[in-house]
C-alpha cells in the first residue's frame, strides 16, 4: 500500500497528490508514468509524474477530475492508501542540449511537462514554455514554470488570465519570430497536442508529444495503449510515451480514447450517486 | 472399499465422469465448469489404478508426482497420506488438478490408457489438492535458514515452484510481481470458470505463509531494479527469471488497430484480473461484441472465446436483446487445434462456432474508428511446413466478408523484453527467449537462472513449474557452493 502524504487543490477539478513510493522516486525521472488503482475493485490508470523527491521517497502526480477514479482519487485526503502505485514506467525524456527549445502545456498537461522542463533547462537548453488552460480557474504552476524557463507566456482560450489565445498561437509566432526553434514539447489533451503538431509541421521542427492512451499493466502486456505512427504501431507503455508527433494518427487515437466512454459515463454516474447517499 | 480387487475387477471399472455444469447453464455465469469429485467418486476411480512395479504416469509428469503412491493412500482412506505423497513433488496441487494437459502427459502413459480409458488422474489430483486447501494437512516445512538470498522475477508457475522449493530448501525468498497480485497467467489469463481465483490466491498464499516467502507486488524488474541491481545492490545472492511469455502478437494487416481490435491478453486481463465482468461493480470495463471473430485455436483462444460468451449471455439477460455469436477462426483444418481436447468439447458444447482453413486479410472499421466487419480468405493445407504440420495455403479467389464487430487476437505471446533492460551478458535467442540450459535452467548471465515461458515461448503451466523446479535444485547446488558454474 501506498500512502498519501500530502494533497492540494489547484483548481475544483484538478488535484494534487504526494505519494510515499520510496522504490519508485529513487529510479523516477522526468518524462515516465505511473499506474495507479485505487482500491481492491479499482481500475489500472496511467499518470504521469509531476514530480519525484527521491530523498524523501515522494511522487507527485497531478490529475483533472474527469472519470470515476481520478473523482476517487480526488476524494482522498491524507493518511489514505493507494492500492497500487507500479513505475516508474516508459522511457524518461531523452534531456540533452538542443539549444533554443519550445514547452508547451495545456491543462493538466502542464504537470508532467514541469519535471522535463526542468530538465532540459538544467540541461543548458534556452527554454520558452507555453503554458494554457481553458480559463484561469484550470491554470496552475505558473510560477513553477517560470522558474524553470527562460521566457514564460500564460495564455486561456476565455481571456481570463493572460493572453487570450490558444497554446497554438504564440507558438506559431515563435516559430515565425525565431528560425533556431530545434525543438517542441507538447504535452495536453489529444487535440491540442494534435494541433500543436500541425503548427510546426510546416516549420520542420521536431515536436514530441507525451501520450496517455488507456492501458491496463502498463508493461507492454495488453496493447490496450496502441498507437498507429506512420512506420507502424507502438505501444505507448513501452515504446513511449513521447513520440514524434508527426508520426502520430491522431484522430485514431482519439477515436480509441473513446472507446469506453458509454461505460466511463455510467461509473461516473454511479460514483456520483454514491457519493450523493453518503452526504445525505 | 474391499482392498484386494484383481487386476481384472479394477480394470472392469469404468471411467469416472466428473460432473460440470450444464452447458446451457454455465454460458452465463463465470463459476467452475467442471465440479469435481466426491470422495465415492475418487476411490471408485483411485480403484481402477493397478499399482505398476514401473509406473510410467511418474515419467510422463513433468515434476515427477508420485502418482501410484498418492492414489493408494487416497483409496485406502488415508487423505493426510495422499496429501503427503502429492506434496512431496508438487507444491500446487489443486491448480495442475485442473489445467495440466494431463492427456498427454501422465495419463497417456496410463497402461489402461492402451485401452482408451486411462486412471483420471487429473481430477484424483485435483480431488488431493482441494482436499488440502480446505483441511491444511500437510504444511510445507522450511529447512534450517541458509542466510542465502533469493530474488525471483515473476509470480507465475516457474517462479512460485521455484520459490516453493527453494523455501523449503531454507533460503530466503523475495518474489518480485510486476502486478498487484500474485500468480502470473494463472490470475490474468485463465478464466474463473476453468481455475477459480480463490484456489490459486488459498494456494500460493498458504505455500508463501508457509515458507516466510516475501511478495513484492507491484515491482517492474528492468525499471524498478534492474537484474544487476538485484544482485549486486540490493543483496541478493541469485536471481530466477520466470517473467512468462506476456508480450502479445497482431496480425499485420489493414485495420488492425480500429476500437474493438483487443489481444486475447487484454481481453482476458479485463475479464479475470481485473473482473471486468462484474462491471461496475469493480471499476474496469469490458466490452464485448455482439459478433466476436477469436483468431487463433490454442487454449487461450478457447478461453477468449468461452468468456465473450459469458459476458454475451449475461448482457442479453439484463438487456432482454439476442445473445450474439463467438466464432474461432482459424487458418489449418481441426486435425492441427493446439487447444486442449476438453476445451474444444467445451467450447463446441457452449456454442461456439468453429472456422477452420479461415484467414482474416483486413478488417473494416465505421466512421468512429469502430470493427464493422473483417475480409477473410479460404485456406488449404499443402506440404508439412518446419512445425511438422501442414502449411495453409490462401487459395486465390476465396475472399469473403464476416459481419463482426468486435475482433480477439490470439495468435502466441512472447517474452516480455522489459525484464531485460541493462542486463548485459544475459543472452537471448531470436525469439526473444532467454538462452537457459534445460537440466538446470543456468542462464548466460553469472548468478541467473531462467525457466518457463520466458525460455521456451509460450507452453503450459506444469513445464514451467517442472523448469522452476530443476532451476530450484541448481541454485540450491550453487548455493550450497557444491557447483560453480560460472567463471566470472
């Protein structure tokens, strides 16, 4: 079992959680997953890591409230026990010297791209990081972002906070504006990752993307998590979970991202309903 | 029972039948199919065994059970006895009970198998080991502590055997799953209705209580330690690699990767790990089709196909709409099923509907990316090819479309590479397999063993129990400094 140590609210849907996993901080790094199941009839999720401390034996995951476990999940306070907690998972970020490079985060994308953000910078790259949310309730880290990068633009799709735009369109201006972009992260939802690959498309630049496909072991054993690039399938356990985002079929993906959704919905109803009985 | 039968009164016994389930009755519940014996049963079928000066059952099992000897004390009464005799080789009875392909291993060297009807001693196995399950007779005992340490890789059948023997042996044990639980294929593979859960949970958790083994869920090795960290930071004197076969196989073929495509091992994780058939009431979904094409015809496609007709019946038994159907397609003709006989039976008896001489070439997919149909072609079998059967050959022309809409890939599983990581001097075949010597499992690595399906691809459940055994008694010579097998 694994015990939460700390918890943190950073918007009504999005949660914070620190977990003592002294195995998996120790080997942690930026870039790989976890597999998380709440309890003995829990499911198998993958998160990916926000943060490790590996002398205090933490990992940090981040998560939006958008099905029955990451609601379970959230619903935890401090002191409660994860059923599982498996990794660290998949290839950590290959951190090199790339020179002048690109990090963009959308939502609750924005926590796994902290930890390579940090890595990169610390790595010599000259970070510009695009960080955007929905509106600025859903925003978060921003000053953890800005720490780790050299130049920092904070964008909604409202106009709530920062420049109202979306992550797409400062980084098309940047691509524009500075011809020695040698690479892109992106990291968010399948759309906007999907929308950040077309913009550099054009310009040539490498653009990696973190996937979060469903899986269940997370190990390579169900292919559950396969993702169709242009040379082939892969798995994202395993292969992954950064790819080429121009190698990805994105609307395949995002058509096997909603293969459960009839069911998703029905746990989130009874999940909800649940915890309606236990209020009343 | 009169104890002293003739030969001849023993072999005029027939064959015990064990009772199962109806099938029209078990095609819509997940419980044991097949129900075992009752004590009259078992001794009826105990009498039929003629104690052989040489038994040959002995040298057809592949961890060698004292078969004469386990059978005499049951008929004779003596359930602590037959116990005692089963244990002494085979530490997890009630499960080879039920999954070892008995049928050509011990009971084809049955003499009164020359006959047809061979002892069952399958279910007198079974009937032994679930015995022992409910009374607990026959604790196994741990030798003096050796203060040597022993990591295993993997909870499946190689690594609990090997564990098992090795504890007994006195060492200390850690047996590192990458899973929550323990009991590899047994628990995500096999279905409840062919091994219930709880006999593989009450088996492997009384031999791990037993022998003070140390489980540790939830350890990736090759991620969260490498091999080398194992042995050289982490204090353990050996390491066992039993990771299985778990890697699983598509077709290459247009569409393969459309939403209702699955690998029968996600298929069957969702169902029996997790329990996805008691959705939502545990929190993983499963989905089943209203048409399911299996490809493949081993145990695991049986399985494959046997649970989506399950999860069929019970959604037409809420939803009050048509059960569906399950077709096992399949390229060679029935003669070359790998399946085991009684699997097949059963799942002919359930419904499902066999496709021999049958090859999918593409499967078609709706506008949201979900299966909508599957393009096949007719085969023929022509000249025996490497595997000793006959090769099927697409006979041109004979293209034809089946209306599915959901498609399980069970076509063989390889070893998953993961364990691998920055194992330098650890050698593989081309397959994938770990290069391991069979008598004593050595790998090429110093201080590695290996045994079971991550050696010789995907097999059964005894042969890797009898590759974790002969392991067992390697590292145990080594241990004991009485072989040194590695110069470095």
């Amino acid at each position: 079992m694994y015990k939460i140590l700390h918890k943190e609210t950073l918007s009504d849907v999005t949660k914070l959680v620190v977990v003592a996993a002294p195995e998996v901080a120790r080997k942690a790094q930026a870039g790989q997953f976890v597999i998380v199941r709440v309890d003995e009839h829990g499911e198998r999720i993958p998160l990916t890591i926000a943060n490790y401390d590996r002398e205090a034996g933490t990992i940090t995951i981040i998560f939006q409230e958008v099905g029955k476990t990451t609601m379970h999940l959230g619903s935890l306070e401090p002191g409660s026990e994860l059923a599982t907690f498996t990794g660290p998972l998949g290839h950590p970020t290959e951190i090199e010297n790339y020179g002048t490079i690109v990090c963009v985060g959308g939502g609750v994308g924005i926590a796994p791209l902290y930890p390579i953000t940090r890595a990169l910078k610390e790595a010599g790259n000259a970070v510009i990081s695009i960080i955007g949310a929905r509106n600025k309730e859903l925003l978060f880290w921003e000053d953890e972002m800005r720490a780790v990068s050299d130049e920092l633009i904070v964008c909604t799709d409202d106009g709530s906070y920062g420049r109202k735009a979306l992550v797409t369109e400062p980084l098309k201006e940047l691509l524009e504006r500075d011809g020695e972009i040698a690479r892109v992260w992106a990291i968010g939802p399948a759309i906007m990752m999907k929308f950040c690959a077309l913009t550099t498309q054009p310009f040539g630049v490498k653009t990696i993307v973190s996937l979060n496909t469903i899986m269940i072991d997370g190990t390579g054993m169900c292919g559950g998590c396969r993702v169709q690039l242009a040379g082939g399938a892969k798995f994202v356990c395993v292969d992954g979970p950064e790819f080429d985002a121009h190698q990805v079929d994105w609307d395949l993906l995002m058509a096997r991202l909603r293969f459960y959704l009839e069911e998703e919905k029905q746990a989130v109803e009874q999940w909800q309903h649940r915890c309606q009985l236990e209020v009343d | 029972m009169a104890t002293e039968l003739t030969n001849r009164e023993r072999m005029s016994i027939p064959r015990q039948t064990m009772p199962t389930q109806d099938a029209l009755v078990r095609r819509a519940n997940f419980d044991e199919v097949a129900l075992g014996f009752t004590l009259e049963l078992a001794q009826q079928e105990a009498a039929r065994c003629l104690q052989c000066v040489k038994p040959h059952c002995v040298e057809g099992c592949p961890v060698g059970v004292l078969i004469p000897e386990f059978i005499l004390a049951l008929r004779e009464g003596d359930m602590d006895g037959a116990v005692r005799a089963m244990k002494k080789k085979n530490n997890l009875p009630a499960i080879c009970g039920r999954v070892c392909p008995q049928e050509t291993q011990c009971e084809v060297k049955c003499v009164l198998a020359k006959k047809g009807k061979p002892v069952a001693i399958g279910r007198l196995e079974r009937f032994v080991g679930d015995y022992e399950l409910e009374h607990h007779v026959y604790p196994l005992e741990r030798a003096t502590p050796t203060g040597k340490r022993v990591a295993i890789v993997g909870c499946g059948p190689a690594g609990i055997t090997c564990a098992a023997d090795l504890g007994r042996l006195g060492h200390d044990v850690t047996i590192f799953e990458s899973l929550h639980k323990p009991g590899g294929v047994l628990v995500y593979g096999i279905p409840e209705f062919r091994l219930p859960k709880s006999v593989v949970n009450c088996e492997i958790d009384y031999t791990a209580e037993c022998l003070d083994i140390k489980m540790h869920p939830d350890a990736v090795i090759g991620r969260l330690y490498t091999i080398d960290e194992l042995l050289n930071e982490q204090g353990f004197d050996v390491v066992f690699l039993g990771t299985g076969a778990g890697l699983p196989s598509f077709l290459r073929i247009p569409g393969i990767n459309y939403n209702g495509v699955l690998s029968a091992n996600e298929f069957l994780t969702r169902v029996n790990l997790m329990k996805g058939y008691l959705f939502p009431e545990y929190d993983t979904p499963i989905k089943v089709g209203q048409r399911v094409a299996v490809i493949g015809a081993g145990n695991v496609a049986m399985d494959s196909a046997r649970c989506s007709l399950r999860l069929q019946a019970l959604r037409a038994q809420e939803t009050g709409g048509e059960v569906g159907e399950v077709h096992i397609v399949y390229r060679r003709s029935p003669v070359e099923v790998p399946a085991r006989a009684e699997e097949v039976h059963h799942a002919e008896e359930e419904g499902v509907i066999f496709d021999f001489l049958t090859n999918p070439v593409e499967i078609y997919g709706d506008e949201h990316r979900n299966v909508c149909g599957m393009r096949c072609i007719r085969m023929e079998l022509g000249e025996p090819d490497e595997s000793g059967r006959r090769r099927p050959i697409p006979i041109a022309g004979s293209e034809f479309d089946m209306d599915v809409d959901m498609v399980i890939m069970a076509l063989g599983t390889r070893p998953n590479p993961l364990v691998f990581n920055e194992a330098g001097g650890l050698e593989r075949t081309k397959w994938g397999t770990v290069v391991a010597d069979e008598e004593t499992g050595r790998a090429t690595k110093a201080r590695v063993w290996a045994g079971g399906d991550v050696v010789t691809g995907a097999a059964t459940v005894i042969s890797a129990m009898g590759a974790g055994k002969r392991a067992a008694a390697d590292i145990d010579r080594f241990l004991r400094g009485e072989v040194k097998p590695w110069t470095t």
